[in-house]
C-alpha cells in the first residue's frame, strides 16, 4: 500500500480496493448524464478518433465507442484498469497520464472526469493533452468545486455540525495528498491558457438526499476514504453517525460544483516568433 501510494501520491481512491466497484457506480449515476450530454454537444460521430484519460469503470468510453463505431475509435486509459474491457471500437491501456507519452495532433476528442483534480501535476497533464488533439479538436474537461456543498435539512444542530466536519475532512484528505478541490472553477483559465479557444464553462448542481446518486457517493467516500478519514481526524464513531444521518429519509443536502468545460484546439496556432503557422 505505502509503495502503491508512494507511485501515484496524488490520488487518494484505489481501483484495487473493494470499494472501487461501487466507486465508479456511483459516478456513473451521479454525472453521466451531464458528461454525455456535454459530449454529444462536440457532434461526436461515426469515424472519431477519442481519448479518455483515467476511465475508470469505463462508462463514458463504451457510450463513445458506440458513437464512433463503425470505423472510428476509442481508447480507454487508466494506471489501473482493471475494470475497463475491450470491445469493438474501444481499446483499453494501462497508462499513467503524469509519466507516460501521449502521441501528438491524434485525437479528435479527448475526456477526463475527475482525475486532473487529484493530481498534483494537473497543469503539466492539461498542456500533454492539448497537444494530443489534431488541430480543431476537442477537449471536455469534467471536474468539481467542492467548496459550496451546504447542508440544507437535518434533524439538528449537531447533525448539521457532524456533517460539515465530514465534508471539511474529505476536503482536507484530498489537499494533503496535492489534490485541489477546488479544480472545477479553476479548469476555464487553466484550459484558455494552455491555448485552447471558445473555453465554454458550464456547471450543474444536485440534491443529495435519500435515494439519489450523489448522496450514495459521500456515503461510499465515508467507506473508501475510512483509513485517511480517521488518520485526518475523525473518529469511527462520528463516521458511523455521520453514514446514519446520511441514510436518514429526511436528510437533504447541496451537493459541490460540477464544472463541464469545453475547450478546441485552434486550427492554426501562433509559432514560437508570435506569427501564424500550421499544426502539422
Ligand atoms: C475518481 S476516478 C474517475 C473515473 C472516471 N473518469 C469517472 O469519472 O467515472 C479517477 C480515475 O483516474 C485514474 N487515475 C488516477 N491517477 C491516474 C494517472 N496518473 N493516470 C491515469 N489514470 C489515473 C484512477 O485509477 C481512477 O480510475
């Protein structure tokens, strides 16, 4: 485990955990339909050639390969993709996005959800995957702002008081291993500066109340994150209080910021002088 983090210290949850399969569930349900719906605004069609950094449970990528199919193509990374499976038009590897090489003026597409966050080099990766678009491609960036996460109906004062010091320690965790939480709001500038143009931010909130995607995914986090949770401060019975009010039919709470931002290659980009000249 300490060499396993030490390999990859920007990234707090783990495929290889069994935590990981309800991991990606839970994103699946909870932001899948704002990703596609951002994806399929690009005109994402047959013949594509896509990208998607840090798959995951590989939703989004089989939803593209469906798009691109019959004689387009996808590939899937992630630096564990153990839960990623091949199928016509969807090509899965084993890559890490901070180390490893990307080819260049590639892909009409790229995608990454919620993994630049976690990672301390998000800048540098950001820059690796404008240059992997062909010129006049896509770049879809999804990534939360967990800064406004309020709690909007709990039985009492103390409930209320348990549940923000949960969010403040997930918060925490996240900073001490070089995550930004707060990413989301940061990715237009960010995506302006590494070249790209029509940066187009948008951004979605949920209810995370009993039943919904979003509120099962902070009580799954009180599962995966247990260990740094703990070791950030919270005791294993606030943990088990805290997952109760999290079951409670009457609690209701705001969930952070989802940011989906879109951003294009230019066709023509200026040279080193400051003139005009052609991406090859
Ligand atoms: C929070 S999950 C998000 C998964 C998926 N993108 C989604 O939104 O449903 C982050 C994913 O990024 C992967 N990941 C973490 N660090 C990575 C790296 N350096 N290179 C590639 N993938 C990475 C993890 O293994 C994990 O599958």
């Amino acid at each position: 485990m300490r060499q396993r983090l030490a390999e990859n210290p920007g990234y707090v949850f783990d495929n290889t955990t069994v935590h990981s399969r309800e991991q990606h569930h839970c994103l699946t349900a909870a932001y899948d339909p704002m990703t596609l719906e951002r994806l399929a605004q690009t005109g994402v069609a047959s013949g594509w050639r896509c990208l998607e950094i840090g798959s995951g449970g590989g939703s989004v990528a089989r939803w593209l390969a469906e798009r691109v199919a019959p004689t387009g193509e996808v590939v899937a990374t992630d630096i564990d993709p153990r839960h990623l499976t091949e199928r016509p038009c969807l090509t899965v590897a084993k890559h890490d996005v901070v180390t490893d090489p990307l080819p260049s003026a590639t892909f009409d597409l790229v995608v990454v959800r919620l993994v630049l966050q976690h990672l301390p080099q998000r800048l540098a990766v950001l820059g690796k995957l404008v240059r992997s678009l062909k010129p006049g491609g896509w770049l879809q960036i999804d990534e939360l702002d967990t800064a406004y996460e309020p709690p909007l109906l709990t039985p009492d004062e103390r409930a209320q008081e348990l549940y923000e010091t949960f969010l403040r320690t997930k918060t925490a965790v996240m900073r001490a291993a070089g995550g930004d939480p707060q990413w989301g709001r940061r990715v237009p500038a960010a995506m302006r500066a590494a070249g790209l143009t029509g940066v187009d931010p948008q951004l979605r909130l949920q209810l995370r109340h009993a039943g919904s995607a979003a509120l099962r995914l902070q009580l799954h986090l009180t599962h995966h994150l247990q260990d740094r949770l703990i070791t950030a401060g919270m005791t294993e019975q606030q943990l088990d209080e805290v997952r109760a009010l999290m079951r409670d039919p009457s609690f209701c709470a705001v969930s952070s910021v989802m940011y989906s931002v879109h951003g294009r290659r230019p066709r023509q980009e200026k040279d080193g002088k400051g003139g005009k000249g052609v991406v090859s």
